[in-house]
C-alpha cells in the first residue's frame, strides 16, 4: 500500500513539474515585456511649459491731457513711409555646382552633427541622417547651409530632383 501512494505521488510530481516550469516562463514574459516595448528616448517626468505673457494692445485712444501731432507731421510721417525699397538683391550661389556634390555634403553635415557613424540617405524623397541603430532624423536643409557656409545662407530646392538642392545668400 504504501509503495503504492508513492508511485502515486511520484505521478503528481512528475505532472506538477511541466506547469511548475510553463509558470515560470510566463511570469517572467509578462515582466520583461514591458521593458522591452517602452521607449528609451522619451523622458520619464513631464516638463512644465514656460508661460508666455503678451502685452496689451495699444488702444486707438489717446490718454486724456496728451497733445495731438500737428497735421503736417503727420503727413511727413506718411511720406517717409511711401519710400520704395529698394531691390530685392539676386541670389548668390553658394553650392553644390552640381547634383553630385550634394550627397557627400550631407554625409558630412550628418557626420558632423548627429554622429560619427551617421550617413545620409535618401528616404521617400526626403534626405535624411541615419544610423543602424536608430530611427533617421530629417536634414534641416536651411541648418545644412549655415553649417557649411556660415550665417545667411539658406536652401533652395531648384529641380524636381531630390540632388537638386543648392545653398544661396543674398548677393551684393
């Protein structure tokens, strides 16, 4: 009798052990997954937002006790505002010349500002910085421009050609 109920417990404990290990193996998936599916670049705490105040229009009223500009300073006023400004002045290539020139500027704009092992690539017809690891970040083209020939100079996409960007400023 007693070899008997040991055969039997031995039969439960040997039908306990799978469940014992499946468990196990679910308990640990429920803790991992979460870990593993959040995202490590955002933050954990929210930032407050600055607050922006705006002044008060000016009212179209005077305050009472000041004094009215004289008519004929007003009309001067008016006069030196109908001036017309001067021309628009014509844009100065900066560069690329050419549509092969611009891959190997965006690999170094990439290379200089989002890492050392970034390249640029062509995505859906938008230039973007990319690494293996990580999502790609759009090309600010205007950033681009300033970055490789300083301040004031800006983009100008001037074909339907994706390599048809050049950086141009304001001629003389």
């Amino acid at each position: 009798m007693r070899q008997r109920m040991r055969a039997r417990h031995r039969a439960v404990r040997s039908r306990r052990w799978p469940w014992t290990v499946v468990a196990a193996a679910l308990l640990t998936l429920a803790a991992t997954i979460p870990l593993l599916l959040r995202d490590a670049g955002t933050p954990q705490a929210a930032v407050p937002l600055p607050a922006v105040s705006i002044p008060q229009p000016p009212t179209a009223d005077p305050p009472p006790g000041s004094r009215q500009p004289l008519r004929a300073v007003t009309q001067a006023r008016k006069a030196d505002t109908a001036t017309p400004s001067p021309a628009p002045a014509t844009p100065v290539l900066l560069g690329p010349s050419d549509a092969a020139g611009l891959p190997p500027l965006l690999g170094s704009y990439c290379q200089d500002t989002a890492g050392k092992h970034t390249i640029a690539m062509l995505t859906g017809g938008v230039w973007v910085c990319g690494r293996a690891s990580r999502d790609p970040a759009p090309i600010d083209m205007d950033a681009m421009c300033g970055w490789r020939y300083g301040t004031g100079a800006y983009a100008q996409h001037v074909s339907r050609d994706p390599t048809g960007w050049r950086c141009y400023r304001d001629g003389p």
